[in-house]
C-alpha cells in the first residue's frame, strides 16, 4: 500500500490461506513480473484501485482511484477462487500470463476503466476464463487463449473490446454477454466447443449482433429442439409467418388462375357460324307447329 514505481519479479508466493500478492489501495505504477501465485486459498494476485475514501472525511483522505499498476509473464495456478482479479482503478496491464486452473482465470470488476487483458494462455477454468463485469469500461480483451471452463469470456453490465482471442472446450458458450452491455464489441474471435449457443445474447441489452464478425464454424450447438421452437415461436414471429403464407397462397391461386382456358368476353356476341359457336341455349319454349300446306285455288 501506497508504494509508487515498484518491480516486483522472480517472486513465489504459494500455499497462503488468502490471496498469493495483493497490491492493495493507493498502490500506483507497480509492476509483477514473472511471479507465481499458485494453490493460494483465495487469489493468486489482486490489484486494488479503489479509492481510499468514498466521500469527505476529516483527515481529507483521497477520494481518487489508482492505475498504472501491471502483470505480466507470470503464472498462476490452482487457486481457490481467481488467478488475477482486479478491482477498481485505471490504466491496468494483465499481459502474457499462464493462468491454469483456477475457479475463474481473470477478473475485472468493480468500476475499473482502461484495462487490457492481452495475450494471456489460459487453461481449464472451472467457471469463466475472462470475465468483465459490473461497470467496467473502456477496456480491451485481446489475442488471449482460452481452452475449456464453462464460458470462456463473460462480460455482464460493461463495455469492452473483446476482439482477437481464440476461445476451445467451452462447455455452455463460448462468449456471454449479460445486462447493459452498449459499447460492447465482439470482433475476429475464433470459438469452437459445444453447449447451448457460441455468442450468448439472450440476457443482454443495447447490443446489435449485426455488427459482430466472428469465427463461430467449430462450435457445436447442443440446445434441445423444445428450447429451439420455443425461441422461435413468439408472437411477433408467428404474425409474421401467417402474413407470409396469406401472400403464398394468394399468389398461387393467382397464377392458377391465369393458366386455365380464357373466354372470349363477347362471345355470346359474335356470328354463329357451326353448332360449336353456341355458347347460349335457346330459351325453352312449345314446340314450333310445321307450316301450314299451301292451298291450291
């Protein structure tokens, strides 16, 4: 706590009842550098922004955040809860690590701005491999690697850039977006593995799905057929759907129409030439008497 412009490097912490490295409040432009922090019971390493002070106290405490802190070329292993979670603060580097094994790999929360989280190789989680939430913003998730878990990128009530990453083994999505998510960029991601759906858009809001381009080819959707009509089948879609068929078949009893026989308009009008030319029957009426024989004077 308030340390400024500190390296820390080459440094095992593993085994801890709490968290492996904490760089607590008021810690600013302090760096890890190839460091472990495995099997601690909570987390490998946490980074702290939060302000000291929430309002105005009476020793005038601080009521700005902190950054410029980083983690980079390190490894964090089969802790308790997360491998690398940052809290709060701005400018902050999670660059190039090995996180194997944690309940999530990395966490960015609490109001956190300017956060990368690049580069990183991150294998078998047991929940998220990324995940970015609860008013997180104008941070990037870029080129990392991430092999099963359940979802590999969570991002819930944040706006972030999540463009680049190659994402295996997912077992329920492969990207999830929950919440308010405006801001939010999905771009170049590469997600193969099985579950219900590859980009999880159900639970967002402010999102436009058209503006993503994304390999999604590896994945295979294991969503039941019930879940699948039940998605479909909403009111709006079936209106439409009824519409749709009301214009089909109009257009083909249309066109059937027009491919049968046409009557001349006028033909119960036009000269009689042969039996067939008679399109009106006679009108019924008593038989005609034969003329009457010429008398002879």
């Amino acid at each position: 706590r308030f340390v400024t412009n500190a390296v820390i490097e080459g440094t095992t912490a593993s085994g801890n009842g709490g968290d492996g490295m904490v760089l607590a409040r008021a810690t600013t432009g302090t760096v890890l550098s190839a460091v472990d922090a495995s099997t601690n019971a909570r987390n490998g390493i946490s980074i702290s922004g939060l302000p000291l002070a929430t309002g105005p106290t009476a020793t005038g405490t601080s009521v700005g955040d902190y950054g410029g802190n980083a983690v980079s070329n390190s490894r964090a292993a089969g802790n308790g809860r997360y491998g690398i979670e940052v809290v709060g603060g701005h400018d902050i580097g999670v660059n190039a690590n090995d996180l194997t094994g944690n309940d999530m790999a990395v966490v960015v929360r609490g109001g956190a701005r300017a956060v990368a989280v690049v580069g990183n190789n991150i294998t078998d989680p047991v929940r998220h491999g990324i995940a970015v939430r609860d008013g997180v913003g104008a941070s990037a998730v870029s080129g990392n690697i991430v092999s099963g878990g359940e979802t590999a990128i969570y991002v819930r009530a944040s706006a972030v850039e999540v463009v680049r990453n190659t994402l295996t083994g997912a077992s329920v999505h492969g990207i999830s977006l929950v919440g308010n998510v405006e801001g939010t960029a999905l771009q170049e991601n590469t997600v193969s593995g099985r579950g219900p759906s590859a980009i999880d858009l159900t639970r967002a809001e402010s999102v436009d799905a058209r503006d993503f381009d994304n390999e999604l080819s590896g994945w295979s959707d294991t969503t039941p057929w019930l879940v699948t009509l039940k998605r479909i089948a909403q009111p709006l879609n079936l209106l439409w759907t009824a519409l749709a068929l009301i214009v089909v078949i109009t257009a083909v009893r249309g066109v059937r129409r027009r491919t049968t026989a046409k009557r001349h308009p006028y033909a119960d009008k036009m000269p009689v030439a042969t039996a067939d030319d008679v399109v009106v029957d006679a009108p019924a009426g008593p038989p005609r008497r034969p003329p009457a024989p010429a008398r002879t004077p």
